[in-house]
C-alpha cells in the first residue's frame, strides 16, 4: 500500500473496517491511482452504475493513501448508523433544490482547499440510461472544477453493476466479477478559468468531463460509446407523446367505427 499522504481518524478506520469486505465482493481493476496518490486537493469525477459504488470507490482512494470525501444525498445523513459513517469520515451532504444546495458546493470548496480529495457523482443518482452510459450531469461539478485550484480528474468504473442492480434489484455477486476503475490524466481547463460562469459555460465544462468519463467508459467495455448523454426527461416526454397519440388514434378509430355504424 502507498505512502499514507492525511491522516484518517477513528471514523475513517471505522468506515474502512465495514467498505472493504464489502468491495472485496469484485476484483477491482485499477489504472491510473497514480494520479491520487499525489498531495493536495482533487477533484474525483465518476460516472456512477450501482449502490456499490461509493464503498468501492472509497477502498480504491484510500489503498492511494487518501481519504475521500464524497459529496452524498442529505437523506443518507438522517440513517442511523450510518451517518455517523459518512459524517464522521468528512462526507457532504448534499441538499438538492434548496438554499443548502450553495452550502454544500461551498463546503466541498474549503475541502478541495485544504487539500482533501473530493469525489463527486454529477449524475446525482444511479444512471437511468438502459445501456448503462452516463446520463446528463448537474453543473455544480464545473462550479467546483472552475472556482477551485484543485487537481481534475475524472474516472470510469464499470462491473459494480453487474454484482448489483440498484433498479432490478438482482444482486449476483457469485462468480465473482471484475470490476474496472480507469482514471484519467488531469483535465487541463485553463482554457475556461477566469470566465463569467454563465450556465452556457458549466454546462459546457460540465459536458467536456462526463464526455471524458463516457470515453474512458468505451474503452473499458470495448465498445462504441453514444453521441450525448442519456436525459431522462426527454424520454419520458417522448414516452407520454407515444401515449398521448395511441389514446388519439383509438378515439378516433372508436369515433369513425361509430359514425360509419351510425
């Protein structure tokens, strides 16, 4: 195991005690840790496939002599047990459409600031996507990648999903799977520092790193990766659009049957 680069704490030990049976239900893949094995504050893009995720994300960082920080759901801080966890191990909590939404983006802020190792989701939830790519991602990451001096790096995971399904619900750990985490170069975004962030722009900075991690996503699963990102809304307004014309099309086949009856 590398040099340990922070301290971790009782929580952390506690924490670590619990995740890293739990990811020792894959064989995890690494490329690239090496990228967070140095000091300072990093910003940990992921794309993210599976509640298993944050806990085998979490092994990987600290086997690098890290201790991540994840920006998580302000729901998970109300479990008991639970949050002591991810409370006590330094987590963010995030408290999405509301005024606290701000304080979450600020304290992720300070931590990238102090040098910590921050790992977001943009994504927000499990993706949707059927195919398993990247969904379209909330803009706060580009806020903290453009308003920080932290370190950018972005990373592709892949097979947490094929041990557990958060939406069948199937879980499948035997046999056991290989699970991939490819991380990426810095991402060079000098080129957008120092701009008015307009939401044109995080959208944009936004995109550039999920299409990274989407890339990155294609090599590991050897396979060609889509256009653009996955948005849920638009799939359901397409679906209730379908709807809306069958139930159009049956009324006026049930009317025109009628009236040649009549």
């Amino acid at each position: 195991m590398p040099r340990r680069i922070e301290k971790s704490g009782f929580w952390v030990w506690v924490t670590a005690l619990i995740f890293y049976p739990i990811s020792w239900i894959g064989k995890t893949t690494p490329r690239g840790g090496e990228q967070i094995r140095r000091d300072g504050g990093i910003l940990l893009v992921m794309n993210h496939i599976s509640h298993l995720d944050p806990p085998v994300d979490a092994v990987f960082v600290h086997r690098n002599g890290r201790v991540p920080r994840f920006l998580a759901k302000e729901s998970l801080f109300r479990v008991p047990v639970f949050k002591y966890l991810i409370g006590g191990a330094g987590s963010i909590p995030v408290a999405r459409r509301s005024a606290g939404a701000a304080d979450s983006l600020q304290a992720a802020k300070e931590a990238l600031r102090e040098g910590k190792v921050v790992v977001i989701y943009p994504e927000g939830t499990i993706t949707k996507d059927p195919d398993g790519w990247p969904m379209r991602s909330r803009t706060g990451v580009a806020r903290l990648a453009l308003e920080t001096d932290a370190r950018v790096l972005t990373a592709a995971r892949w097979g947490t999903n094929h041990i557990f399904n958060g939406y069948t619900k199937k879980f499948r750990p035997v046999p056991r799977k290989k699970i991939h985490i490819h991380v990426s170069e810095p991402v060079d975004l000098s080129a957008y520092k120092g701009k008015p962030l307009t939401n044109d722009l995080l959208r944009e900075v936004t995109d550039l790193l999920m299409g990274r991690i989407r890339d990155e996503l294609a090599e590991i699963r050897e396979e060609p990766a889509p256009a653009g990102f996955y948005l849920p809304s638009r799939v359901a307004r397409q679906s209730k659009a379908t709807d809306d014309s069958a139930t159009d099309g049956a009324t006026d086949t049930a009317t025109d049957g009628a009236a040649d009856g009549a």
